[in-house]
C-alpha cells in the first residue's frame, strides 16, 4: 500500500478539478491545459506587527483617560468676575436702599454763601448724611424699643426711658420710603460736631432729627426726636402723674411789649407734635418767669434768638419752630387751686431739646451785664 495521499486540486486557469499527490511540488501540472495549480491549502501568513494608532489621549494605568482642554484666556476670566461684581453691587443697593427715604438735600452755591458752610463742614455732610439716613431707615423699621434701642446713642441709659415713653406715648410711625430728606447742617456741639436733619412726609408733616457720631456710627438722638418728657404734657396739665417734671416744650412770651417794664415775663408752654413742627398741642395758662433769674435770663435771649432769626449753637437751618415760639427744657411743678391748677418754671435746663447738656445760649454771669 504506498503512503503517498492524493488530493483534489482545481486549476486556476481552466477549472478543471484533478487528483494529484498532496505536497509542494514544482512539477505539478493540470491534465487538460497543462498549467500549474494552485496548492491544496493556504499557507498561514507570517506573523507581522500592527503599528499602534497615534491618539492624543495619554493613559496612565490606574486612571482614566483625559483630554487637554483649552487654557481659557485671562482676560475673559476678569470679564466673568467684573460681572458677577456688579451684578452683587446692584443687589445689594436694591435691597438696602428700598427703604430708604428720598434724598432732596441739595445746597446751591448760593445757600452755601448765605449759610457760610465751611469746605471742612461740607465733606463732612457729604460723608456723614447717607449714614445717617440708613441709621434713620433702620429705626423706623424696627418695630419694638429693643430693637429701636440699637439706632440710638447711650443706649443702655436709654432703653428704660423709651420702654415707659412709648407706654405712655402713642406716636406717629412713619415709614422710610414716605420721607423726604430736605435739609442738613453740622451742628457744633460742645462735646463734637452732629449732623441736624430736616424731613417731611407725604402727609406735609416736617420735623428734625439729630445723630452723632457714638463708637464710629452715626446714632440717632432719641430724646431730641420724641421730644422726650418725663410725662405727657397733656395730662400733667389736668393733674395726671407727679407734681413736678422735666419737659420739652415749645415755649412764647405773652404781651412782650406791654410787659416790657415789669419784672417778670409771661409765658405759655405748649406740646410739640412729632412730625409736625408747625403744630402746637395742649398749653398751659400764664405762667410769670422773674426777667432776672437764671430762667427769666435765658428765656429773653433765646426769644431775642428766634427773633433775629438765628439758632442755638449757631446752627445755619432755619427753625421749623411756629412763629414766635422757642424750644425749652423746663422743670415746671403744679400746684392744686380751687379751680384748676398753677404751674411754675422751677428751672430752663436749656433752650433746645437736643441732649447735650449745655444750655445752648451763653449768659453772662452777672444779671446787670446785659
């Protein structure tokens, strides 16, 4: 039996299918058209290796694979950030300056000669005012003496005072956005300079408002904007609370010229109304001043004061006083009649309601000195 295996071949160029001895053999040729066939099998192709694709995606093993991103440019960075800077800014103006009162507080060149503001005054107002009327929005916002007490100076000696004045009190509560501020002026107090303020409100009131500048925040004085009183005036008047108590009140000299000679003045002392300066509320009967007490004294010079038209402590607004009234601190006692009652001025602490001290108007020390 021989060992050569035969194997079918197919000619490549006639398509004849023979048998032949398997191998590779150079001398294989068809039977029909005498040509070489192709090979009973496909020899398997050499190993080759495959160039790896170029990509720009580095991988590092353990991590994921990451793509560069383009730097984005400097300039567009700062573009972004002012942006969102201005768009905070108007937030924030939105938010603080909604409640706060309109601003008419501007001084014409010719107001500032009349009114002989001084250069180092005028910056002052320029900085000071907006703090101050922000202080103002603040307090009237608020909505209890705890929360009014943070707005106001010395408030720890003021937060007793103004729980029992608004007991007894009942006022006027005006809402920021309802005022208007119309004038300003530094006022030269003894102890520093404040920023007196002028108002009005939608309904036609006006009135002032003192700050001063306490542990570097321009406060409200409390006392001068109620007009603080030890009690209402109105029912002192008719017999209600102590005998005797420290006021402020409007204050006007009855039959100045009539009474020229005599000895003593005669006087009315009436409420003041918040928010109205130009109101006048309960006063009292005559009440006669000796001309040469310390009371009697400082009562005709601030009457010759308002007369002239000048203010305390040479203060450039005008006053927002009725006419022919001055502002007084008055300890006044009450005594029982048979009809009625009679009050005396026991003392003028001072011609104005601010709560500085001072009287507000110097005197000489010896009465013959006038």
């Amino acid at each position: 039996m021989s060992d050569i295996i035969d194997a079918w071949f197919h000619c490549g160029r006639c398509g004849s299918v023979f048998l032949s001895p398997m191998g590779d053999t150079k001398d294989r040729r068809c039977p029909d058209c005498g040509s070489s066939p192709s090979l009973g099998y496909d020899p398997q192709p050499a190993a080759q290796t495959i160039p790896a694709p170029v990509s720009a995606v580095t991988i590092i093993p353990g991590k994921a694979p990451s793509r560069r991103r383009k730097p984005i440019s400097l300039l567009m960075k700062l573009i972004a950030a002012w942006s969102l800077l201005v768009v905070l800014i108007i937030v924030i103006i939105k938010m603080t300056a909604k409640d706060l009162p309109k601003n008419e507080n501007f001084v014409s060149k010719q107001e500032l000669e009349k009114r002989n503001i001084s250069a180092e005054d005028l910056a002052l107002l320029d900085a000071a005012v907006p703090l101050c009327s922000q202080n103002f929005a603040n307090f009237l916002n608020a909505r209890s003496p705890e929360e009014r007490n943070q707005f106001v100076i010395s408030p720890i000696t003021t937060a007793a005072r103004m729980a029992r004045f608004y007991q007894l009190n009942s006022l006027t509560n005006f809402d920021p956005k309802t005022l208007t501020l119309t004038r300003s002026a530094v006022l030269h107090l003894p102890g520093g300079s404040a920023i007196e303020t002028q108002w009005k409100s939608v309904t036609g009131g006006t009135f002032d408002a003192l700050f001063i500048k306490e542990n570097g925040e321009w406060r409200l004085d409390w006392d001068h904007y109620v007009r603080f009183s030890e009690y209402p005036w109105p029912l002192f008047l008719v017999g209600g609370g102590e005998d005797r108590g420290e006021f402020r009140l409007l204050a006007r000299e009855r039959l100045a010229t009539e009474r020229r000679g005599l000895d003593t003045i005669s006087v009315i002392l009436a409420a003041p109304r918040l928010g109205y300066a130009k109101d006048i509320g309960a006063q009292s009967p005559e009440i006669l001043v000796p001309r040469d007490s310390k009371s009697g004294r400082l009562l005709m010079a601030a009457f010759k004061l308002e007369k002239d038209k000048k203010r305390v402590f040479g203060l450039t607004l005008a006053s927002l006083n009725p006419e022919d009234f001055i502002r007084v601190r008055a300890t006044v006692s009450r005594t029982k009649l048979e009809m009625g009652y009679g009050f005396e001025i026991q003392e003028i602490t001072a011609t104005h309601w601010y709560s500085e001290a001072s009287a507000g108007i110097e005197l000489p020390a010896d009465p013959a000195a006038k």
